[in-house]
C-alpha cells in the first residue's frame, strides 16, 4: 500500500494560489498539491492530468510544500536575478543620482562622462554599454532624437533638397533606365 500525500499544512496556501495563478505553471504547482488530497488522485494520476512526468510532479509538489512551511525560500522571477551583478540596484541608482544632478534638469546628457562619474561612485570599471544598460534599467531614455548631424551644414542640406531629383519622378521614355530589359 503506498503512503499518504503529505501536505495537509499548505493546503491553503495551495487553494490560494490556485486562486491567484497567472500562469499555467503556477497552476501547475498548486494542482500538484490540491489534486492527490483533495481529488484522492495518486501521484501518476497526477502527473497525467498536469502533463508533467511522475518526478516532476513530485519535485512541484515538495517544492511548493516546503516554500508554504517555510522551509525554502519563495520563488523568484527571473527578471529578479541578478546573477552576475557587480553592484546592487540601490548602489546603481545612488551613482546614476549623484552623476545624472543636471541632466534631471535638461541638461545634455553625455555618456563618456557619466562612465567616468559612474565608475568613481562604484569603486570599480564598468562598460560603455554597461552604463547604457544602467540607464535604461533605471527608467532614463533618450528623449529627443536627434533629426540632424550637429556638425552638418543645413544650407547645404536645404540646397540638396530643392534640387535633387525625386525618385518617383518618370524617365525620360528614350532613357534607358526606361526600357523593361534595362
């Protein structure tokens, strides 16, 4: 005869996360749970009804057993890890504040710059790219794009205009960009 489910302490915590499930996995794991003591299913009549194998269906059903106790940690998102971070969010937005005072203004913001500033508040080197990163990940964007070459010359650029030749213009029918061979 098999043993038991265990499980009868987080069995309110699993109804309310089914309740609150966004996702098919979230439901997945609050099913692993409800299904075998609520229902009576054993575990392979469990995992057929999820879609999942009988391990998988067992490690759902400890896992979220032993999170509900307290026993493990709550699962994160992945967008909540920070694997490979050199620094915290806290110290990142502490350095963008203190580098970015006059830009908040509308003051131009230039990068090369702000890396420097950036990497004296943080003790440590960061990328070019790192700081685009940075930016972004705290909310700063451009907001102005650029239309024009700072260095360009508008006179040249509005004599251009006037006097170029429109693509959509028609050829000259002795042309021979006119002839359907050519």
């Amino acid at each position: 005869m098999a043993r038991p489910f265990t499980g009868q302490s987080s069995i309110e915590a699993a109804r309310q996360a089914r309740d609150e499930a966004r996702t098919a996995d979230e439901l997945r794991i609050a099913l692993a749970v409800l299904l075998p003591l609520e229902a009576g299913l054993n575990l392979a009549q469990t995992a057929l009804v999820l879609g999942r194998s009988r391990r998988t269906t067992c490690a759902l059903r400890t896992g979220f057993c032993a999170r509900a106790s307290g026993l493990r940690a709550a699962r994160r998102k992945k967008t909540e890890l920070r694997n490979r971070a050199q620094s915290t969010l806290q110290a990142e937005a502490a350095a963008l504040d203190a580098a970015l005072a006059g830009a908040a203004e509308g003051a131009v913001l230039v990068i090369p710059g702000l890396k420097e500033k950036i990497e004296a508040h943080l003790g440590h080197s960061v990328s070019l790219s790192g700081v685009y990163r940075m930016l972004a990940r705290h909310g700063w964007r451009k907001m102005a794009p650029d239309t024009q070459h700072p260095q360009g010359n508008a006179q040249a650029r509005e004599e251009w205009k006037k006097n170029s030749r429109p693509i959509w213009r028609k050829c000259a029918p002795d042309s021979p960009r006119s002839s359907p061979s050519g």
